[in-house]
C-alpha cells in the first residue's frame, strides 16, 4: 500500500456515510451494554432510577465512556471503525503515524463539543480537515481501493 501522504482528506459526504454507519453500530453496542447495567441493577434492587440522581449522571458518564471506548480501541487498533471500512476512511495523525490514545481522547472529545460545526469545518478550511481533526492533531483520509 503507498504511504498515506499519496491519499485525500476525506470528503463530507464520505464523513457522513462513515458516521451514520457507525452511529447505528455504536448505539447498538451503548444500548445492549445500558440493558445489561439496569437489569444488573434492577436485581440488585435498584427499580426506580430518577433522571436527576447521581447514579443517573453515573450511568451517563459510563455511557459516554463505552462510547469513547468504542471509537477509540477502533482508531488506536488500524486506524477504521467499521463504519470507515466500509466507506474506505483512515483516521492518522498528521504526520501519517497512527493515532494514539490521547489523539483519540481529544479527537472524541471535540467532536461530541460541536459535532455539525466540526464537520461541516471540512468545507472551508485549507486543508480539508474537520474542527476536531484540527484541533486534535489527525486528519481523516480516503483510500480507494
């Protein structure tokens, strides 16, 4: 494979394939692990959960954490979620190495910030990357195949 200074950034409407792929995906996985934790919790006698408990913000805050560890084991480990295989995508730092954990930490923070305006950004900037590619160090690649 040539090095991936030779490819693209990815275009908007290839970003877009990728996230809805993915989104269905992840949510899947953040709703399968979310009916498993109530049901563990339900049976340990925890029934009426309410919205403005601590434990809600608790399970709030693991969610979004099974959401980053989703995103992040797949950009750490080759760089695609399947979503980006499927639409052909690579997520590299911007000196083409692969993304590390704290790459990932920011890539996914930012982007959750201002998920539209980020992607959106692509259009107007020089290099075509998004507002959380730009601010985390990574851009987002196409690879033909």
């Amino acid at each position: 494979m040539s090095s991936a200074s030779q490819y693209q950034n990815a275009s908007l409407l290839r970003r877009v394939g990728g996230i809805i792929y993915d989104s269905f995906l992840s949510i899947s996985f953040i709703v399968v692990i979310a009916a498993l934790t109530l049901f563990i919790l339900q049976v340990n006698g925890l029934k009426n959960i309410q919205p403005d408990s601590t434990l809600s913000q608790v399970l709030f805050l693991y969610l979004l954490f099974l959401g980053f560890g989703f995103f992040s084991w797949f950009w750490t480990h080759g760089g695609q979620t399947l979503g980006m295989k499927v639409w052909k995508l690579k997520v590299l730092r911007l000196d083409n190495r692969p993304i590390t954990f704290w790459d990932a930490l920011a890539r996914f923070g930012f982007a959750l910030c201002l998920p539209i305006i980020s992607q959106l950004w692509c259009l107007i900037d020089k290099q075509g990357l998004a507002l959380h590619d730009r601010f985390s160090g990574t851009k987002l690649i196409y690879i033909p195949s």
